[in-house]
C-alpha cells in the first residue's frame, strides 16, 4: 500500500525537479546567448518541447521515492542497548542530531539547514532496535553510508570481546 508520506516525497520530488530544470533553462539561455544573440527566451521556450519535459519531471518525480529511500538491515549479535551510544556519537560525528528516541526507534535528522533544505526536509533517518536486525529507514546515500559506519563498529567492537 502507497502511504501519503510516498506522494508528500514525490510531490517534493517533483517540484525539486522542476526548480532544477528551470534553471538550468535559464542559466542555458544566458550561457548560450553568445552563440545566438537574437534568441529572446520566449522563443526558447516555444522552441523546446515543454510537453515532454514536464511528462518527464512528472514521472520521474512519482519514481523518485521508490528509488530513493531505502531501508537497510544491520546486524549485531548483542542488544543494541550496548552499541546505542556510539551509534548517537556516530552519527553526530556526520552532522545529524537526535531528534527523538521513542519505542525503540530513534530519529535523527540532518544539521545543516542548507543540506535539509536541498533534500526538501526529507532528511530524516530512523533507527528501528525493536528487533534484530537493527532497521534503517530514510534516504539511500545516508542510510547506506550510516549503516556501513555501524557494522564496521559492530564488527569491530565483536572482534574485541
């Protein structure tokens, strides 16, 4: 089942892509200025083909949360209770803050304003410890880089005892 934080997500998505798409017409249309200077940017709007480009943000923006957020398994043969701490220190260490801790699942979010808002404040990465394996859930370049950073430190830290 589809849940309404997917169409928030592709919503955001979408409008992104459209932010981005509009300026890199824009910055075209300054940059290429040189090559023809009679152009006006309404003749290279007309000249494109709008349609298509909009058919394409459309889609790949209701695409985009599919691929984009992940969940990734880490497992740890000891409670999570044990490796809690280091796990706060190291995700602290890559700029994101606990924003909460509640029912086994702790939520941190990015520190930086200007990375949060690039990210359309979709930033958010759950750690779910209810049940091994422990669960990360949130956007895939961080949730796979944070669960790499805790299964070496798991791995390492199971080698020591």
């Amino acid at each position: 089942m589809i849940s309404q934080r997917y169409f928030i997500k592709a919503l955001k998505a979408i409008v992104l892509f459209f932010v981005i798409g509009t300026l890199i017409y824009v910055i075209g249309y300054f940059l290429g200025k040189s090559s023809r200077p009679d152009l006006t940017f309404a003749e290279l709007i007309e000249q494109s083909n709008i349609t298509s480009i909009v058919v394409f943000f459309v889609i790949f923006g209701l695409a985009y949360p599919l691929i984009g957020y992940v969940k990734q398994k880490v497992y740890a043969s000891k409670p999570f209770e044990e490796y809690k701490q280091e796990v706060i220190r190291m995700f602290a260490q890559v700029k994101f803050e606990l924003v909460s801790d509640n029912d086994n699942k702790m939520v941190f979010r990015n520190k930086s304003a200007l990375s949060r808002l690039m990210r359309m404040y979709e930033d958010k990465v759950t750690v779910d410890y209810s049940d091994s394996p422990i669960l990360l859930l949130g956007l895939r370049r961080d949730v796979y880089r944070l669960a790499r950073m805790i299964q070496y430190y798991i791995r390492n830290a199971e080698k020591e005892d």
